[in-house]
C-alpha cells in the first residue's frame, strides 16, 4: 500500500463533505416529532448501537436526492451511556459534527502523523455499519469530531 497520503498537507481527497451534525436529546421521539412538525423532516433510519450506548435516529428532507447533511438524534441508551453523560454535564443540545471520508484508514494516519488525537485505535461501527472514529474535541476547536466511512 503507498505511503504517499503521509505527505500531504490537506487530505482533501479523504474528506468529502459534511455528513451529519449529532444532537443529544433526553426523548428520542419527541425530538423526531419536534423536526417533524416543525421543520418537515422525516425519520430516515434508525438504530441501537449497544457499544456508543445509543439509539439514533437519522432525520433529514422527505426527498434525499437534494441532499445535504442529515441530523443525528442521540438518546442515551443507559446512564453510562456517553449521551446521558453529556446531558448530565451540559444539557440537550449539539454532540458532534461529523465528516464523511472514503479513506478512514489513510485519513487516520494522516491525522495521527499531525498529531491530532483520535478516541480509537481502530475505528469501530457507527450507522448502518459504518467504520468510524472521533477526533478528541480539544485537538478539534472545542468540537467533538466524528470521521464516518460509509459501509459500501
Ligand atoms: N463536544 C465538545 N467538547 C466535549 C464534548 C463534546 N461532545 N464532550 C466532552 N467535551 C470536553 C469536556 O467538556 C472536557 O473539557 P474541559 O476539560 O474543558 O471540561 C473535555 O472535552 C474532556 O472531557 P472529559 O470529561 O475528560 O471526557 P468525557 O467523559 O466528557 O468524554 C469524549 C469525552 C469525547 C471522550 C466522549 O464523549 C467520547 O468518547 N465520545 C465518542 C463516542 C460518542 O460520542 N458516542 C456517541 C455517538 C455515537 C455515534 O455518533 O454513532
């Protein structure tokens, strides 16, 4: 495998877009009813994932093919759960952003040979069996930075 993304100062090629910002919500429904009736988005896909310690909810327009990013809903499965902490800590309100690659493997030791921290050794799945990690919010600006490779 080449080594050449080592070098690069932007992995741009890596980074495609903006593929959700997450929210942390204490009610999932009521959150999905809130952008349902007043913003007119529907619930697209929704899942438990046992090791984040979430169920989720990933809403956005009726009609994807314009699309943008979605809105991740987060509520916390448990009081271990990293949501219930984060509401326990600051209240409802914005978790993370997360940023689509096509090369999660490349774009972490990209990100590690910054010296930029990342939560996971490997990245572990996320939504619809995506392989993600996170950037540690203080190498982020404050924000808790999520990295999703979409599942082919
Ligand atoms: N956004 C911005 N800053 C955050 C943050 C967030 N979501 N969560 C924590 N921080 C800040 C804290 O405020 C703290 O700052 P100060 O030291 O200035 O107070 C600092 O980061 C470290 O906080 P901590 O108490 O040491 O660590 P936490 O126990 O709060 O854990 C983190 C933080 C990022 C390691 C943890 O939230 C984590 O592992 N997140 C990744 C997994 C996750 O978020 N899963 C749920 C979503 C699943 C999915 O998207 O599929």
């Amino acid at each position: 495998m080449s080594n050449d993304y080592l070098h690069i100062d932007i992995p741009h090629e890596y980074v495609t877009c903006l593929d959700h910002v997450g929210i942390a919500v204490p009610d999932l429904d009521a959150a999905i009813e809130w952008y349902r009736s007043n913003m007119g988005w529907v619930n697209h896909h929704q899942e438990t994932n046992e090791e984040q310690g979430v169920v989720e909810a990933m809403i956005g327009p009726k009609d994807l093919s314009d699309r943008g990013g979605m809105i991740q809903l987060l509520a916390p499965l448990n009081e271990a759960s990293t949501i219930a902490k984060f509401i326990d800590k600051k209240g409802p309100g914005l978790q993370q952003m997360c940023l689509r690659t096509n090369n999660m493997d490349a774009l972490c030791e990209h990100l590690r040979a910054q010296g930029t921290r990342l939560l996971y050794d490997a990245p572990k799945i996320g939504t619809g069996g995506a392989r993600i990690n996170f950037v540690h919010p203080k190498d982020a600006g404050g924000v808790l930075l999520e990295l999703t490779e979409p599942a082919q």
